[in-house]
C-alpha cells in the first residue's frame, strides 16, 4: 500500500493510505474533526474489515474536499471511531482520479488526474 499527501477540505494536511480494496472512502474519527467537514449520521453502515471482522461507521462526509497538490476532487467519506490508517482512498476515488501508478529502480509513480 502505499500514501500520497492530500488537503482535507482545505484546511488538514494529511496521508492518504491507497488501498485497491476497499470499495470505499473512509477516515478515522479524529482526522475528521480536524476538517471541521459536517457529518451525516444517518447515513450509516457496517464495514468489512480486513480481518474478516466488521465495524460500524459513525457517519458520512457528504463530499469531502480531497486536494492533491492543487487537484481538487470530492467524495463522500465514511468515518470510523478507530483505525490502523488516518485516511483510506478506496476505489471510487481512484477510479475517479484515474489513478495511475508506475515503478522504476528509482520507486513508485503515482499520478493523478483532474476528473
């Protein structure tokens, strides 16, 4: 897996954690406070875990502001009380930023586009 650094809601520098999957976008509790991004709590669901467990998510971040270096995107975000990762960028995401990674001697690649 690897990270990228991102702007929440323009206000949070953070880590992004790309992880192909998970099926959708989800951060952790106390980076969401830090965006001061309103939540949805009625939108809410079980998540499956890596694990082969489940959690339950608290609520959803109804388009989340998610900026990589000037490229703005959305999402909706589903937040999680706990967990091993600040910030996951499922699928959609990528899927909408059409991300591309590419490895050489000197590492990984990884570009994003402007949907």
């Amino acid at each position: 897996l690897h990270e990228i650094h991102i702007t929440l809601n323009g206000m949070h520098s953070e880590l992004g954690l790309l992880d192909e999957g998970s099926e959708i976008v989800v951060i952790r509790e106390d980076v969401w406070k830090k965006t001061n991004a309103p939540i949805n709590p009625d939108v809410r669901m079980r998540m499956q875990t890596a694990n082969g467990g489940s959690q339950e998510l608290a609520g959803c971040l109804e388009m989340l502001e998610i900026d990589v270096e000037g490229i703005k995107t959305w999402a909706h975000a589903y937040v999680v009380p706990d967990a091993p990762y600040r910030l996951l960028l499922g699928q959609p995401w990528q899927r909408l930023v059409r991300l591309s990674k590419t490895e050489d001697i000197n590492g990984v690649h990884i570009t994003v586009h402007d949907p």
